[in-house]
C-alpha cells in the first residue's frame, strides 16, 4: 500500500490510504455474460495434509492450492465476469483478471487469482463497490486459494494489493504484490477471519522516502464497531513476511479510515522489515486490541510498536520466533 514511512530512529508516521478507495467510480470492468450461481469444482486431492493452526507451522506446501495437490497452470479458466454476481460460488478455476465481490453472498475456493494486468492503486481482489463506495452487505470467503502476481509487470505488482476489503480469508497463499491483505472500507456490521495465510515475496518500487511503494503484508485501517458492539476482527494462524526493502511491516493496525475494535492477533508468526506489529491511533480511536501468543522474527525495527491511543488491552505470549522448537518459543517480547 501506497505510504509515507517512517525512517529508522524516527517515531513512525501515518500512513496514507489506499489510492482507489478515494477516487469514484472506478470500478473493475465485467470479463464476460453473467454465468450465473457457479459451482463447478477441479477435483482437490483426497490426501490433502491438514493446514497448521499456528503461523510459524505455515508453508508454501501446506496452504493454498499446493495443500490440495492442485497448480494455478491446471485449473480450467474462469469464463465470468470481473463484477462477480450475488450468491456466486467460484470453485476450481483460474482467474487471469482481479474480481470485484461487492455484491456479497460470494465463495472463491480452490482457485487461483494470477491476473495479467492491475490498475495502479486498485486492489486485486475487492469488496467495495467503487461506483458508490459501499462495502459488500453479505459475507464473501476466499479459501485454499493462490493469489498470485507473478504475470504482472514489478511496477503493477508493486502498486497492487492482493486483497481489499471485507471477507473471510482461510489457508490462502498470496505472493508477489505490493501488499498482502488490507482489511478496510469494512462497513459496520460483518465478522471478519483471517486465518492461516501465508503472504509472502512482496515487492516495491520508486523511492520508499518520495513517491516510491511502501509494504504491509497485513493492515486494517477501520473496524467500525460501534453499531454491532459483538463484531470481531480475528487475524489467527497466519504467516505475514514483508521483506520488500520498502517495508512498513508484517501486521499494521492504524486508524486511518475509521475506528478499529475488537481485534484479536493470535499465533501468527510476523516477519521482515520495518515493525512486524505496529498499532496506531491515527484519525479515529481504537479498542480492545489483544495480541496472544505470536511470534516475530525481530528484524528491521524491532518486533513492535505503539503510536498513540490506549496500546493494547491484552499482551500476552509473545514472543521472539526460535526455529526447531516446536513452540518457536524464543525471547519474551514485552509490550511495547
């Protein structure tokens, strides 16, 4: 995502919001006829091996397609439309183009998303309805899928984010972009889970200090939880490594957009440059922000930090990431 950084040994900044979600109407084009309800499937592997419930046990093998004996060159094309229709169930395909599900009430599952071409700004994946800027008003689940931005050019992957949005997003493999997941433009009312992903080999370019790309394998910018005080925010299991050489950080939670809360960050394993965790009160406030049992690599800045507001209301179990140990149990990270 496109940012002002913070230099090291400086107090970090805010960071700017994605591009797209402040210009209208700029919504994704249709790719084809409206197919309607799809449920057509590529056969998974009956052997499948079991995703780890902790992100330090998470790998290319055993997330996404791979975990299914499944390849992105082996899937039959997707034939439907970008603007993806209510209630579609997209299973077993390979999609050459990013997928607006705005519409809500839509499953991706077994599937590859490898686009060939990416708008600058515009994430991959989407749930906002850009011509009114609305958030989906049902639930949308991305699972066991690759999100892949290896046909595009290092400049489009750099200004692309793999996913934007609301959703449900479980033991998918997203490589290759500027940044990873962004949890944004999320409405009032809907869960979200984001569970056993694997985000890695993000890329930047330009000058990270001037007009350059800036990194977040992970962020939430707002989390509304003021009309629905029982709304949750659950980040659990995933393996977030931001390495671009422009990197803000493996998980970034700031206030930019609108108030954050009740987010629950448990046994991922963070990893990269910048801060692997970083929570900052920006435009809005946030609350009850818990951190359980995670793992950081300590590279780049540091493990994490706290830019304004009340910090986290739970900080426990973290800890440095210590390879061989089947804990990963290294050095206690105190709460910053």
């Amino acid at each position: 995502m496109r940012a002002h950084d913070r230099r090291r040994g400086r107090a970090p900044t805010a960071l700017v919001a994605v591009a797209c979600l402040v210009l209208a109407g700029c919504s994704q084009d249709s790719g084809g006829p409206d197919p309607g309800p799809m449920t057509t499937s590529a056969g998974a592997s009956a052997s499948s091996a079991r995703a780890p419930e902790d992100g330090w046990g998470v790998t290319p093998s055993n997330v996404g397609l791979r975990r299914l004996g499944l390849s992105c060159d082996r899937l039959p094309a997707y034939r439907g439309p970008q603007r993806v229709p209510a209630g579609t169930t997209i299973s077993g395909r390979l999609i050459s183009s990013g997928l607006d599900l705005s519409a809500g009430g839509i499953t991706v599952e077994r599937s590859c998303i490898r686009p060939t071409g990416a708008a600058p700004g515009m994430p991959i994946v989407g749930t906002t309805n850009y011509d009114s800027m609305r958030p989906t008003p049902s639930k949308v689940i991305i699972r066991d899928s690759d999100v892949d931005g290896s046909r595009l050019s290092a400049t489009a992957a750099a200004r692309a984010t793999g996913f934007i949005g609301v959703a449900d997003l479980v033991r998918n493999y997203i490589h290759r972009f500027g940044s990873g997941i962004a949890i944004m433009n999320a409405g009032t009312e809907l869960d979200s889970l984001v569970a056993q992903n694997y985000v890695t080999g993000l890329v930047a370019t330009g000058d990270p200090a001037g007009d350059g790309t800036h990194s977040d394998a992970f962020t939430v910018r707002d989390f509304d939880i003021a009309s629905r005080p029982g709304r949750k925010l659950i980040v659990r299991g995933n393996r977030f490594d931001c390495d671009s050489g422009a990197d803000t950080g493996a998980l970034f939670i700031q206030t930019y957009s609108g108030p954050i809360g009740n987010v629950l960050v448990q046994r991922n394993l963070l990893e990269g440059g910048g801060y692997q965790l970083g929570l900052n009160g920006a435009r809005h406030k946030y609350s009850n922000m818990r951190a359980v049992g995670n793992r950081f690599s300590g590279t780049g800045w540091g493990p994490a930090y706290v830019q304004g507001g009340p910090g986290w209301a739970a900080w426990e179990g973290n800890h440095l990431h210590a390879k061989g140990d089947v804990s990963a149990e290294g050095a206690v990270v105190g709460r910053p």
